[in-house]
C-alpha cells in the first residue's frame, strides 16, 4: 500500500497496526504514510477504525502489534506528550481549551514563560500574538475564550497546536459545529500549513470538503484499508464506494407523492435568541420540511421553542387546528410533537442506559396505568418493535447505548418518538455524526413517516440532506425566515443565496 | 448486558462482606455477638438508619444529596418532644393582677371563678368549692414572678374600681409588692380545698395503697382522673405533687389512689386538682412531626429545582439552620418526654416480637424490635415507587441525563421535588423513632452524623453519587455493614475513638469496589458492541 510515485519518503508511517478491545478488532493490519506538505484525507464509516488509528498516532493509545515510523526509524509512544514532542498534535472533535482562561493562557496552557515562578505576562501575550498571526486570528490574546466562536476556538487550538512546531497535525472532524464561513476560514488555514510543509491528516465525513482539500485519500473499511484515491482520483461517488464497499450511483433522492392538510401550524413566534423577529410557518400531514440555514441562524431555537424547552416569547402554536402551549416538552409531548435534539448524547440519549430503558422513556406515562404502574410489557413491545422496524443493531435490548455505533444511537432517539406516533416529529440535525449506510436508513425511516401520515420538520446544516430529503425548505439567515422554496426551486445556489441573507433573484 | 447487572454485582459484593463480617463475629466472640439483645440492638439501630438511608437514596438517584439529615431528624426530634410536652394547671384559678403588701389584698380577674363578696369573721366555717373564692377560704398564690409561693386564707372579698376585677384580702400577706407594669398578669391563685379523708387500703399480702377521699365531682369540684396530679399544700407553705394512678367513685366522694407518703399528710392539709394537658394528641403530633419533614424537604426542592440552588448548599445551609433552630426551641435543653408516654411511646419504640427458633437453642429468642416492622414498611413502599412506577423510572432516568429527560417530555423539576420531599418525610419519621426511642433529645448533639450514616449506606449499597443507580435492599443491607462494624468495634473491644477511622476506611473500600465493578463490566459490555 506504500504509495510508490510520491517523490519524498514519508515523514510518519504505520505498517500493519492491529489493536482490538476486548471483544472487539478496532485496527487489523493497517498502513498509513503522511509526508510533509500534504493533506492526507482518513475516511470510513463510523466504526471504520479511524478514530483508534489516530489515538494511536497521538499516543492516547498502544497498538497491539505493528510499527510507527518517524522519518524511517521505528518510534513507540507511551502517551500523548511523547507523539507532542515528535510532533505530532491531534485536534480532537471536542475541543480541548479551558474557557474560563484567555487566550493566550489557553496557547501556552501548561508551558508559560515564567520568571521565578511568576507567569511573564509580557512575554506570554508577545508570543501569543505572533502564534495568532500565523493562523489569521484576528482577536487580542488577552480575550477571555468563552467569548469566541467555535470556529474562532477551533483556530486557537490549531494556533496551540503550532506553538510545539507540530510537523503532523491531524484533525478530527474539525469542522462538525462550524459555520461554512468558519470552515472556509479553516480550509484556507489548512491550505497554508500544507504550503509550509505541515503534514495533515484529515478525517471527516463531509465528503465534499475532502474534495476540497485533499492530496489523498485513504479509505478504512471494518479496521483495515479498503483503498487509497489519489488526487486526480478522488471523487464522491468513488469515496462512498470505498466507504461502504458497494455501488452508491446517486445520493439519496426521495420519491414525490401527496401531501394533506396543515398539522402544525406556527403564526408568530419569537424566541428567546432572536425576539426581534417573528416566525410563521406551516407543515401539512405527510409532508418532510426542511430548515436549512447557517450555524447560528436560529434553526434550533426555533425547534426547542417549538417543543417547548426553550422559552416561547410570544406566538401561539397549533396543532390540527388546536392551540397548544408548549411551555414544556411535557406539555409538546402530550399535544402529540416529538423531538429528536441535536446533540443525541447529552440530550437524546441517557447514555448509561439500556435500549429498552431509552425508546421506553417517552411513553411511559401514557402506557402508565392509574397511580403511575410501570408497564414494564408495554415498553418492552415498544422496544422490540423499534428494534425491528428501524433495524437497530444491537445485541439485545438491555445493551447500554453508550455501547451502539452513532446511527444506532440515532434510531433509538427516533425510536423513542415513533414509540408515541407523534402527529408532528420535529428533528434537529437528523444524521448528524451518523455514517453513510445508517443516513439513508434514516431518511428511510422520515418517509415511512410522512407516507403515514405525519408531518417531519426537520432543521440540518448538511446542503445535500436538505434538498435529497425535504418537500419544501424554509431558509433561515440571523433569527428570521428568509425564504421558501419548493420543487425545483431547491438547489445549493438558491439555498445558500437565502441563507447568507441575500433576495432570490426574481 | 442486563440492565441491572452492575446493580446485581454490587449487591452480591456487599451481601458477601456482610456475610463474612458475620461469620467472622460469630467465630471470635458468639456469646456476645449472638446474645438475643445484641442481635435486637443490631436489628434496631439498622431499621432506623435504613429508613433514613432510604430517604436519601432517593435524593442521591436523582444526583442530588441531603446533608440537612441529622440536623433534620434532630428538630423533627424536638418538634415530637414539644408537641407532647405535658403540664399540670389547676382546674380552677384566676389571674392575678396586682399584689399588695400593704393592704394584703390581690387584684384578680376571676375569669370562670365563682366570687362570693363578703368579710370572714374568723367564726364562721368557711364554704369551701373548689371553684369559689369565698371569704374564709385558702388559695395557694403561685407562679409569681417574684414573691414566694404561698398558701393564703382569703379574709375578705370586695369588687375592685376596674369593672370585673375583684380584690381579695389575704392572711398572711404576701410578701412583697408587685404590680404589672404594662396590665399583664403577674401571678395566678386557685382555691384550695381541706382534705376530707385518708386511709390505707392493703392490696396484696405486704402492699398497701393510699387512698385520699375528695368530694363528689360537682358544679365546683373537678372531675380528676387517673395521670392528673393534686397538689398538697399546708399552711406552712409545704407542697407535695402527687400522681394519681386511679380515681373511682364512691357515696363518700372520688377516692384516689396514689403512692403518698402517710407520714407527711396529717390534719390541716389541702389539696388543689391538676389537670394534665397535653399540647396535642399522640397521633396528632406524630402527624405534625411528619408534616414538619416533609415540608422541610420540599421546601429543599423547590430550592433546588426553581432557585436553582445546588443541592449541596441548600442542605448545608438546612443542617446549620436545623440545627440552630432546634437548639433555639428547646433552649439548648434536653427535652424529652419523661414517664408519660409509657403505653403508647415507649411500648412501641422499646416493644419486640419475641420468637424461638425450632433449630435453635429454646433458650435463645429471636427478638424482632417492632421498628424493624416499620422499616419492612417502608422498604416495600420504597421499592414499589422504585420499582414499579414511572415515577422511580424517572428519577433513575433524570439522574443519568437530565437533559435528556427533559427532552423526553419528563417533568424533571418536579421528580427532583419528589425526591427531596420523600427524604425531608422519612428524616422525620426517624426523628420521631429516634427520640421516642432514646426518650429525650439534646438538641446539640442529637443526630449529629447522621446524614454521613445514611449517604455512606447509601453509597455502599449501590448508590451512584453521580446519580441514575440506586436500590433499596442495597441501602438496608450497606445500613446493616456499617451497624455491624459498629457492633465489632464495641463487642471486640477495639477502642471506640477509632470507630469513625473503621467506618470511613470502608466505605472508601466499598467505593472502589464499586468503580472496579463498574470498569469491568464497561468493559465486557464494550466487548458485545454491535457490529
């Protein structure tokens, strides 16, 4: 697999990395080659091995058996501080900063300039606007950190990152919570650390940024290499094949059929974020509408407004005619909505729970008889019935979900509202951090929905998901809807153009 | 893996330390340890402080904690002693207003007194009732606020320039002047009638009752009966309380029976009827006491969950604030309740099912104390809510993930109330256990640890402190570890100062058991993970 046409020997390679947990092959005998100067893309599905090959490289971890490389001599990293001082940083998806320091505290965390023991204020901040100006970060190092963006964020790291002269960085997922403003600033970045020699290994599940940015791809299928893309190679269509190791010829395209009456009804609301604006829109049985929109445009506020978990400022909501006062996910509950939240594990999920537990939470008080009896068969019928319907993989349903790959994690959240059969289900990022097979069973399972008649309204940042899956997009730019559009109406141009905040061009 | 494997692992895991304990008394010292009170002391001490480590096992699930506890059981203690505090007034006195040194004369407002107005010309016999001021009657002049109290012969009976007040002249005078100066009462004056009869009464071979005889109970002679108390008084300014154990109806008048001394009452004695008041009935105050509890712990809830507070602040203020107002009430005195309640209380608190063991000795009884019923009770309770309703389901669920909870359409606040207030109602189910039990409370150090006890049986018995994890045979069984720790240390002799190191050292011990099991089993549930 050693990429033989490359002109210069590779600055870090792997040759035949095994690892497994118990019960589990996460890596068996991968390779990887990085040089300086170029952005090597690391793909596959979730449970691919990617992310225990990187652990890997940045020391968190040990493999069982195989080699590392560094410029051809065979190195062993006990911890993350040895791979730092080869070189080798990891950007992890959560960032790894303190928010209640500042910036420049957060670059130098744990490496200060100090004299006699007192931090070298100074000297500290001089350092520090120099490590900013090489990443393009236009902010004091004096700010406090919880004042920047994520994207901003996401620039310290990588400016902490350069303050060690990381030689390899490797990035996971780094543009999952940024704007595309904010991940273009990034690609740019990258871009100008590839120029400098920087070797960069690249995971992520957006496809189209790969084809952005990428030298090369390596694709990992089940813990070992399923193929390698060249630059000229690299396309979307030939990455997902790779990926799932089968013919995908088109992303996922949804049928056309026919909608019924309005179900949910919104006539000026105003949410706590945005209370200047008010919103008004309307999804009819059958029908999957789609909110399209920037990072920070509003669309998850305006669905936890909807479900009652954020304030209501003022609005009324309607369901098939009857006003209800979502004051409380409660109350959205019993009016007939259900809420897949954006961020599965913290809001979805009770992660140290069974299957059963979390697909029966929902509907325990309505299959509850009188003085609140636990209908322990109810939720049980309910659970295996999920299992079923939406293929959940498990190996039972007492398994602790914590343990289920991310689109299983998925189905159960869903799960626990189809359980209800919600009039309206409302989702927020419906495949987010979810891999390509388990997506298109989702937008499977949200037209088996709308085919039964109920109305899915759903918010995501992922362009192809919105015009692949929904009726009708409504676009959202800084708190307000900016636009409706419908059938061919629907493309990544008109969709971008509303949700930048511009008109449609009549 | 099962949903409650780690549940079932922990529980395993701690039953088998108990077992071992056991074992292992039963090797060095059987006698001590299997003697049938120390098998009933152990059953009791662990009944009261499972019930309070089931309390905070509810509030510890929801990831919250109560360290208010033993501050709590401390003033719901108090509250039970104040409720039942019993005291003695006579059936009939008057207030008394005025007291004149000069005039030997007292201004009265003789309230539901009968008053005959006239002079006592030291001839006439004079007509005695017990609810009559009548010239030529005594009166014992008492609480006053600085005089001695005093036996008085009334000589005179006069209306006073303020309309309903009387002044009575007395002989001997009081001793001192003392007028209110702001129209409040200064002292209190009740008649006192001659006693008419003694005799003793032989009821079993070398044993005689007392027996006084006092008139028919009439327009004004009280009714007495039985736990009233008279006072005897003589001129002289001797006083006798006396209790009496039973009253009976006779022609000659109510003939009481009391353990009186016969030497000390002779001729030219009078007595005064006590009524016995109680500020509330038994059931009435155990039901205050209770209610007292669980407001306290949903005013806890309401801190936590509409404040906002952290619940470690809210009880740690409620633990400095309970105990302070506990000391307050009572003065910082003991209080307790005496001999009063020795049929209902007591009988309860000190009472057992007492039981031979086919297989065992016939010597040997098995001695269940009957709070060991109410811990049964309170168990089954708590597993049921735990168990079998949505609403435990909840508070395991909200204890996990909050957030998700919510999101899942569960009112949280609310189940978090719930917690809290089940935990204030048992703290105060154990104050009262625990004072009846002990017969008085000092309020500075009542229940001091308590809430330590409880949260580490808790923790012990499968309790996460991170919430979400919990059962309530683990509490009791983590309850009878440490009460049996507790018993290994007194009954081997192991100096008692070390007690606290003992306890400490292994709850940590449990703690680490606890996250060993809880790595493992990750592990092998990380092992079946779906492919």
């Amino acid at each position: 697999m050693i990429d033989s046409q490359s002109p210069s020997a590779p600055r870090l390679s792997v040759r035949q990395l095994h690892k497994s947990f118990p019960g589990v092959r996460a890596l068996s005998g991968v390779d990887l080659d990085v040089r300086g100067g170029e952005v090597v893309a690391v793909i596959g599905e979730n449970g691919a091995g990617k992310s225990t090959l990187m652990k890997i490289l940045a020391g968190v971890q040990t493999p069982d058996q195989g080699q590392i490389l560094w410029e051809g001599r065979p190195v062993a990293f006990a911890n993350t501080r040895d791979a730092m001082q080869q070189g080798i940083v990891l950007i992890h998806q959560e960032l790894n900063l303190c928010d209640n320091l500042n910036v420049a505290e957060n670059l130098f965390l744990g490496n200060y300039p100090a004299r006699v023991g007192l931090i070298d204020f100074f000297s500290l901040n001089h350092r520090a606007r120099q490590s900013l100006a090489k990443v393009g970060l236009d902010v004091s190092p004096r700010t406090p950190l919880s004042r920047l963006s994520l994207g901003q964020q996401q620039m310290v790291e990588i400016a902490k990152a350069l303050t060690i002269e990381a030689k390899i960085l490797i990035f996971d997922e780094p543009t999952s919570s940024l704007s595309n403003a904010e991940a273009e600033a990034l690609f740019c970045l990258i871009d100008e650390l590839r120029q400098r020699g920087v070797g960069i290994v690249y995971i992520s599940h957006r496809l189209a940024e790969i084809s952005r940015l990428a030298d090369r791809v390596v694709v990992l299928r089940d813990g070992e290499n399923a193929g390698n893309l060249a630059k000229d190679e690299i396309s979307h269509a030939r990455m997902v094949n790779l990926m799932i190791g089968r013919d995908v010829s088109k992303f996922y395209q949804r049928r056309p059929h026919t909608v019924g009456d309005a179900v949910l009804d919104v006539r000026g609301v105003r949410t706590t974020a945005w209370p200047q604006h008010t919103i008004d829109l309307q999804v009819r049985a059958g029908e999957l509408v789609g909110i399209a929109g920037l990072v920070g445009a509003g669309r998850s506020e305006l669905l936890r407004t909807l479900f009652g978990v954020d304030r209501r400022v003022a609005g009324s909501v309607h369901l098939a005619g009857q006003i209800v006062r979502p004051n409380s996910p409660q109350r959205a509950l019993a009016a007939g909505l259900g809420f897949v939240p954006e961020d599965r594990k913290t809001e979805g999920l009770i992660l140290e729970c069974s299957v059963t537990r979390n697909v029966g939470l929902a509907g325990l008080r309505r299959h509850s008889g009188p003085g609140g009896w636990l209908n322990r068969r109810q939720e049980k019928l309910d659970t295996l019935r999920a299992i079923d319907d939406m293929r959940i993989k498990t190996p039972s349903p007492g398994q602790w979900v914590k343990f289920l790959s991310g689109g299983n994690q998925q189905k159960v959240v869903m799960g626990k509202w189809l359980a209800l059969a919600p009039r309206v289900l409302l989702m927020d990022e419906p495949t987010r951090g979810v891999d390509i097979g388990a997506k298109e069973e989702i937008y499977q399972l949200m037209e088996g929905l709308a085919a039964a008649g109920r109305a899915v309204l759903f918010a995501s940042s992922e362009l192809e998901e919105i015009i692949g899956v929904a009726d009708r997009v409504l676009v959202m730019h800084e708190g307000r809807l900016t636009g409706e559009l419908v059938g061919e109406q629907i493309t990544e141009n008109t969709i971008m153009h509303l949700a930048t905040g511009g008109e449609l061009p009549s | 893996m099962r949903e409650n494997l780690t549940g079932v692992v922990k529980l395993l895991g701690i039953s088998a330390i108990l077992v071992a304990l056991w074992v292992v008394m039963i090797q060095l010292t059987p006698e001590s340890f299997l003697n049938s009170g120390n098998i009933e002391n152990l059953l009791r001490r662990t009944a009261l402080f499972s019930i309070l480590g089931i309390g905070v096992a509810f509030v510890i699930m929801t990831s919250g904690i109560d360290l208010s506890l033993g501050a709590l059981v401390c003033l719901t203690g108090c509250f039970l002693a104040l409720f039942l505090k019993v005291d003695y007034q006579p059936y009939a006195s008057a207030t008394v207003y005025e007291v004149r040194k000069q005039d030997a004369s007292l201004t009265i407002d003789p309230e539901n007194l009968e008053v005959v107005p006239g002079v006592w010309d030291n001839e006439t016999p004079p007509a005695s009732a017990a609810g009559k001021l009548a010239p030529g009657q005594w009166v014992r002049l008492y609480q006053t606020k600085r005089s001695r109290s005093g036996m008085h012969r009334i000589t005179a009976v006069e209306q006073a320039g303020t309309p309903g007040r009387v002044v009575l002249t007395l002989a001997p005078a009081p001793a001192r002047d003392e007028v209110a100066t702001d129209g409040t009462a200064i002292a209190r004056v009740a008649p006192a009638l001659p006693l008419q009869a003694y005799e003793e009464v032989a009821v079993a071979d070398d044993k005689t009752d007392k027996v006084l005889t006092v008139p028919t109970a009439g327009d004004t002679v009280p009714a007495l009966q039985a736990r009233d108390r008279l006072w005897l008084a003589d001129a002289k300014g001797r006083l006798k309380e006396q209790v009496i154990a039973a009253v009976e109806s006779t022609p000659n008048g109510q003939s009481i029976r009391s353990d009186l001394d016969a030497a000390l009452v002779a001729d030219e004695w009078y007595w005064i009827g006590l009524e016995r008041r109680q500020v509330m009935s038994v059931p009435a105050a155990i039901l205050s006491v209770l209610a007292i509890g669980l407001g306290l712990g949903a005013l806890h809830g309401v801190l936590v969950t509409y404040v906002r507070l952290q619940p470690f602040v809210v009880t740690l203020c409620g633990l400095l604030i309970y105990r302070g107002w506990a000391r307050w009430l009572s003065d910082d005195q003991s209080v307790g309740f005496g001999n009063e309640y020795t049929d209902s209380l007591s009988w309860f608190s000190l009472g057992r099912f007492s039981t031979t063991l086919p297989w065992a000795d016939p010597e040997w009884t098995l001695n269940v104390p009957y709070v060991f019923f109410v811990l049964v009770v309170v168990a089954l309770l708590a597993m049921l809510l735990l168990n079998w309703t949505i609403w435990g389901r909840y508070m395991l669920a909200l204890g996990r993930n909050e957030e998700a909870a919510r999101f899942s359409g569960i009112n949280t606040g609310g189940m978090k109330r719930l917690a809290y207030t089940l935990c204030g109602l048992l703290a105060g189910l154990c104050g009262i256990l625990f004072a009846i039990e002990a017969g008085s409370i000092s309020p500075s150090s009542a229940g001091s640890y308590f809430e330590l006890y409880a949260i580490a049986a808790a923790v012990l018995g499968g309790c996460s402190l991170r919430g979400g994890e919990g059962s309530i045979t683990g509490v009791i069984i983590g309850t009878a570890l440490m009460q049996t720790l507790n018993n290994m240390i007194t009954l081997l002799k192991i100096p008692n100062t070390i007690e606290l190191v003992v306890l400490g050292g292994v709850i940590l011990l449990g703690v680490i058991f606890d996250e060993v099991v809880r790595a493992v089993l990750a592990r092998l549930g990380r092992g079946k993970k779906a492919k």
